[in-house]
C-alpha cells in the first residue's frame, strides 16, 4: 500500500511538471500581455495555457483508465469499483494539488487549473464510457489501443450474451411442455412473445463482430452463425408462412429451425463451463 501511494505521489510530481511545460509558451504570451497591456496576448495566452495543460492532464486520466481496465480484464473476480473512484480523484489531484498552492504573483499556469481540472473530469469519463472517441487525440498513450478493443469487445459481449439468452428463450417457448408430445398448438400470446424474441435476438446478434466469436473460440463463430442464428432466422420465417396460412410451408421451416437450433445447444452445453469464464473478461 504505502509502495503504490508513493508511486502515485511520485507519478502526480511528474505530470505537475510536464503539465507547468506545456502550458509554460501560453504562459509567456500571457505575461507578455500583462507587461503590454494587449487584451488580445492575454486572451491568447490563457487560452493557449489551457490548452497545453489540459491535455497533459487528459493524456494522463486516459492512461489511468487504461491500465484500470487491463487490471479489470485480467482479475474479472476482484471489485472495481473502489479502484474506479480512487482512478477518477487521481486523474484529477495534478491540477487539484496545483490549485492549493499560492503564488506571488498570479501566472497563467495556476489561473487555468481550475479549467484544467474540469478536463480532466471530462476526459476520464468518456475514457470510462467511450474511449474509442479518444483515438483521434491520444491514441499514442500506452495501453490505449488495448483498452479501446477490450471496450469493443465489451460492447460484442453483452450483445452475444443477450442475443442467446432471447434466441435459447424464444425456443424453449417453441417446445411442447410434454416431451413425448410431437404436435401442440402455440397460443397468439406465447406466439408473439416468441416473434418478439427472436426478433430482438436476431438484432442483437449482429452487433456480435466475427473477432469476437473467434477470440472466444475457434468453433464459436460457426455454431453460433449456422446453426443459432440461421436457425432462428428459418423458424421466424416458419412462423412468418404460418400467419400467412401457408400451413405445411411454415410446419416444415419451423421444424428445420428447431433442429439446427438443438445442434447448437448440444455444442453450447459442451463448451458452457469454458465459455462462461472467458466471456467474464470481456465485462
């Protein structure tokens, strides 16, 4: 504990540093402006200070939420939601630390930091929420691109995860409750609950990207698109020719559907154990 408190007084020393850098040439047109008297070298000055400062402050919250999200991925059993609140006051305290201080004579650095704490907040929460919008301006920090995938990946996830969970309902509903019962009638309301199940699976599942599918593992992506999906997508249009009074034209595509989504839960119960502690990864 008192090692990492030390390497992250140690870490917020060098982003003060480097943060006094970067805003140190807007900081010179603004005592320019002060010796002068040109409004416009100040406004130019401060801004220009704001700017610098602010995105070192940036660069070092995403780097925080970078290795926070690694350290999530790779320990899916350990809480991180204290470590999320610590992440977010230490992405801040440069600017913060800055603040407290009181200087002879007012420089632009110190005028800003209150700006410069504001992006800071402002950068760590789209890092958190949506890092691939930071890509543009600090795709070079460490970590980022990594970060930025396991975020996509987060994103195919929860769509894979719920597309099964709608799909394997949608045809659980489609089964008699009676297993020696080869012929039972659908009532309008299990019917449409169905039709609105599949249909939103079906949705879900095209957000799932191949990538995905194959990282998870190599037979993932051909059982899930051949026999899950496009047996679900052959019931639904099964249940479309019967609304339509094609009677034996929706029986026959409803039972094809039914058997190559059986193929893929017996694949699924195979591979569940495995798959399910991956697929905490990507949380």
């Amino acid at each position: 504990m008192l090692g990492a408190c030390t390497i992250g007084l140690i870490a917020i020393a060098i982003v003060m540093a480097i943060m006094g850098l970067a805003g140190a040439p807007g900081a010179i047109i603004f005592q320019a402006g002060i010796k002068t008297k040109r409004v416009l070298f100040l406004a130019f000055g401060f801004i220009f200070t704001a700017l610098g400062q602010s995105y070192v402050v940036g660069a070092y919250s995403v780097f925080v939420v970078s290795l926070l999200r690694i350290f999530s991925a790779t320990r899916p059993d350990v809480p991180t939601w204290p470590l999320w609140i610590a992440a977010f006051f230490h992405s801040v305290a440069a600017p913060t630390y800055g603040m407290k201080e009181k200087p002879e004579e007012p420089t632009a650095q110190h005028s800003t930091l209150g700006i410069v704490s504001l992006a800071a907040t402002i950068v760590f929460i789209i890092s958190a929420f949506a890092p691939s919008v930071l890509v543009p301006v600090y795709g070079w920090i460490p970590f980022f691109e990594r970060t930025k995938n396991n975020y996509s990946s987060g994103v195919a996830r929860d769509a894979f995860v719920e597309s099964i969970i709608c799909l394997h309902i949608s045809m659980d509903l489609a089964q008699p409750s009676d297993p020696n019962e080869t012929l039972f009638e659908l009532t309008p309301e299990t019917e449409q609950r169905i039709d609105s199940l599949i249909h939103r699976g079906l949705t879900m599942s095209q957000r799932v990207t191949d990538s995905f599918l194959e990282d998870l593992h190599p037979e993932l992506k051909s059982n899930y698109k051949h026999y899950l999906i496009y047996g679900s997508e052959i019931y639904y249009q099964g249940l479309q020719a019967m609304k339509m009074g094609k009677i034996k034209e929706g029986y026959e595509k409803q039972i094809e559907g039914i058997s190559l989504v059986n193929l893929w839960h017996v694949w699924w119960e195979s591979k569940r154990d495995v798959l399910g502690k991956k697929l905490l990864i990507f949380k």
